[in-house]
C-alpha cells in the first residue's frame, strides 16, 4: 500500500512542520492583532487548534486512499467528502476545546470567544479538510500516472526486446540451413572437408549459444565470430574468396549489438561468391568518431551474375535490429559502385562517465 506522501521522507515532513508553523503564526497575529483577543488565549488557541488540526490532516490521506478517484462514482465521492468535512471538523473543535478547558484548565475568556468564533472555525475546519484532501488527490494521480507511464515503457521494452530476440534467432536456422546443405553435398564427394566443416560449425554454434543471450559485445569478440563463420565457408568454397581487414585497434573494444556482422558476411557469401566465377575479396573497415563506430563491408561481385534473391533476412533484419535498439532508422547504408557492393553500418558510441 502505498505510504503517505508526508511521512516517506524526512523532507516532506519537514515542509509539512514548516507550513503548520507558518499557518500557527498567522493563525495567532490574526487573533492578536486584528482581533486584540489577550495574549494568553489567542497563542493557545493558535497552538492547540493548529496542532490538532495538523495531526488530523496526516490521517486524512487514508481517507483519500479509501475514497479513490478511479474506482469510486462522482456521486459517491462528494457526498463522502461532505459528510468527511463536516465530521472532521467538529472532531476538530470538539477535541481541541476539551483539551484546553479540561487538560489545560483555560478557562479565561476562551468559553465566550469560542462560542461567538464557532462557527467560522467550523468553516475553516471544513475547508482544511477539503483543501487537504485535494492536496492528496493530486499527488495519488501523480504517482499514479507515473506508475503507468512507466508500466508501459517497461511493457515497451520487453516488446523490444522480444522483437530484438525474434530477429536475432532467425540468423542462426538460417545459416544452420545453409551450411547443413553444403555438408550434405561435401559428405560424397570430399568426406574429410564434410568432417572439417561439422567441427568448425560445432565450434561456431558452442561460441554462438555462449554469447546468445547477451545483448551487445566487443567488436573483438564479434569477429572471432565472424572468423569461424568464415572458416567454414572456407571448407566449402576453397580459394574463391579471400578475407582482409583494417581495424583501428581502438575500435576493439566497442560494444556492439551481438551476431549483427554475420548476416552481412553470409549476405555476401550468397550473393558475391556463390555466383561469382571469379575470386571475391572481402573486406572489413572499422573507424570510430565521436559518435559513431562505422563498419564497412565491401566486396566485389560480377554484374551480369544472376541474383540469388533468396528470403532476404540478413539486410532487412539488421536494419530492423538497429532501429529497434539505437530509435534510429538510419543506422545502415548500402552503396554500389561498379562491381563494388558496400554495406556501411554506424553504431552509436556511448562514452563512459
């Protein structure tokens, strides 16, 4: 349940201590020097009275709470807080004049000044109650509209990252499609490179289901990925194409978001050397701004090839990761110049406080 708003912190309820203090100083100058009530009588009426009144309003919140807002009709809530004001406030007076005649014995001229001031004082009772009560009101809605504001980006976030998780998965059967067709085809004609190829693709899952669950990881780490990936479609391949990069080596450490290089390097796999007749060199580049670790991938391919279209995941599914993570659908370019294709990939750089 949530707590009153005046005693969760030591603060509030200081604030709350200095404005009784304030209204008591008030309270009493207004007696004593507008009114000329004696000295005696208006400061313990300003103590006792305010005293009172500022205990009750601390209990008032569970009234507030009770009577709420959203689950009660308007009907029901003004006729409550009629009533609530009404007994309240001559639970007020009823109190704090038997305190003062009965616990304090003050009796000089405070029983003729009280009964000619009852009934403002049942006024004032009344509107502290309702004023109180508002202040109450206000900061429930508050706290609740935080709370579902915060429900809903907490339920945002898990869609996120669903989707992230539902993109990210579909890399691994795709990949584990193609590759399972090559050993097929490997395990007739060269047995030993169908043997080769089941280990290294052991090897790359083992690193694969390690690293799953993590949202991003160093560049470094991403590539002995990518390495092992490239291994194996070295075993299928051979010598059709060869694999260079130029890393700045501060770009090692950068956190990236996980399995986001493989697609690209699959992608080029399927469209550059599998339709290539001639050899394909692969490239990666890495420079890192400011604001942005940009990573190339280039590689050359042949016009007139025929396109294997294919389900076209690897693109489509990094863009979506990008924008998904980083709120920025600008996260990935693709360039073709000549024979060149170049996918270029810019991951937000966060600096460390």
């Amino acid at each position: 349940m949530q707590k009153n708003p005046l005693l969760e912190s030591l603060k509030n309820f200081s604030f709350y201590l200095l404005f009784w203090f304030v209204v008591i100083i008030l309270y009493f100058s207004l007696l004593y020097f507008q009114l000329n009530i004696r000295f005696e009588t208006a400061l313990t009426d300003g103590l006792v009275f305010n005293i009172i009144l500022s205990g009750l309003g601390l209990s008032y919140w569970y009234t507030a709470k009770y009577i709420s807002i959203e689950n009660s009709n308007l009907r029901k809530i003004i006729f409550s807080h009629l009533v609530g004001g009404i007994i309240a406030s001559g639970i007020w007076l009823t109190v704090g004049y038997y305190f003062i005649i009965f616990v304090l014995s003050y009796k000089d001229g405070f029983i003729s000044f009280f009964s000619a001031t009852l009934a403002w004082r049942f006024v004032i009772g009344a509107l502290f109650y309702y004023l109180i009560i508002s202040f109450y009101y206000l900061v429930i809605s508050n706290s609740n509209l935080h709370e579902k504001i915060s429900r809903e980006e907490e339920l945002k976030d898990l869609v996120t990252e669903a989707e992230i998780k539902s993109l990210k998965f579909q890399i691994n059967p795709h990949f584990i499609f193609n590759s399972l067709n090559s050993m097929s085809a490997l395990t007739t004609i060269a047995p030993e490179r169908a043997r080769e190829m089941i280990l290294k693709l052991a090897d790359f899952l083992r690193y694969t289901l390690a690293n799953n669950n993590k949202k991003t990881n160093s560049l470094f780490e991403e590539l002995k990925n990518i390495k092992l990936y490239l291994e194996i479609e070295k075993i299928r391949f051979e010598d059709k194409f060869d694999f260079v990069e130029d890393i700045q080596s501060r770009c090692m450490d950068v956190q990236i978001p996980t399995m986001i290089l493989q697609p690209l390097f699959e992608n080029a796999i399927k469209h550059a050397v599998y339709e290539s007749l001639e050899k394909v060199t692969l490239k990666l580049y890495c420079r890192q701004s400011n604001e942005f670790l940009e990573i190339t991938i280039e590689n050359n391919y042949e016009p007139g090839a025929q396109n294997n279209k294919g389900a076209g995941i690897g693109l489509k599914n990094i863009k979506d990761r990008l924008e998904l993570i980083y709120n920025n659908d600008n996260l990935l370019k693709v360039e073709k110049a000549g024979n060149i294709f170049k996918v270029r990939l810019f991951i937000p750089v966060y600096k460390k406080d």
